[in-house]
C-alpha cells in the first residue's frame, strides 16, 4: 500500500484516468473527490461487497433500483458531466 500525506487542493493520479484530489480536510475527517471516465465504478469501500453480490442478481442484469436505492447508491437515466474543482 502506498501511503501519502497530502493538503486539501492536491492531486494523485492512478493512471492515466483516474484523479483524486483532496478537497477539503476539517480535523481527522478529509473530503475526496475523484475523477474517472464513466465506466469506472466508484463505490465506497464498506458497500464494495454488497454491490458486488448484487451485480450478478437474479435477472442477470445487475442490481435492481430497489436494491441499489436501499444502499443509497443513485441511479441516472441521462448524462451526468464531471464537475471538476479546481485549487485556487
């Protein structure tokens, strides 16, 4: 594992895709926000299983709405544009 110290306005790119930046950092608690194309699954790490298990559910098809609004997981039926901040 690679472990980093970093201030809130800074970057770590994970390829050539992939951006995490540190957006804000209040106490023992940090904001993240993370940059990737659209095929590239963001789930927290606690839910990662849960969704996993559901990917494959019954209809073959991944998980249903009910299922993924009940872990809190939003779903969209249009195109959602990044919104990329940037430090100041």
């Amino acid at each position: 594992m690679l472990v980093l110290s970093r201030k809130a306005g800074d970057r770590i790119m994970i390829g050539d895709h992939i951006t995490v930046v540190v957006t804000k950092v209040s106490g023992n608690r940090i904001s993240l926000g993370i940059e990737a194309p659209p095929n590239v699954r963001i789930v927290r790490g606690e839910l990662a299983e849960i969704v996993r298990s559901f990917d494959d559910g019954p209809s073959g098809k991944g998980p249903s709405e009910d299922v993924t609004s009940s872990l809190g997981i939003p779903t969209f039926d249009f195109a959602v544009e990044p919104v990329v901040h940037r430090a100041r």
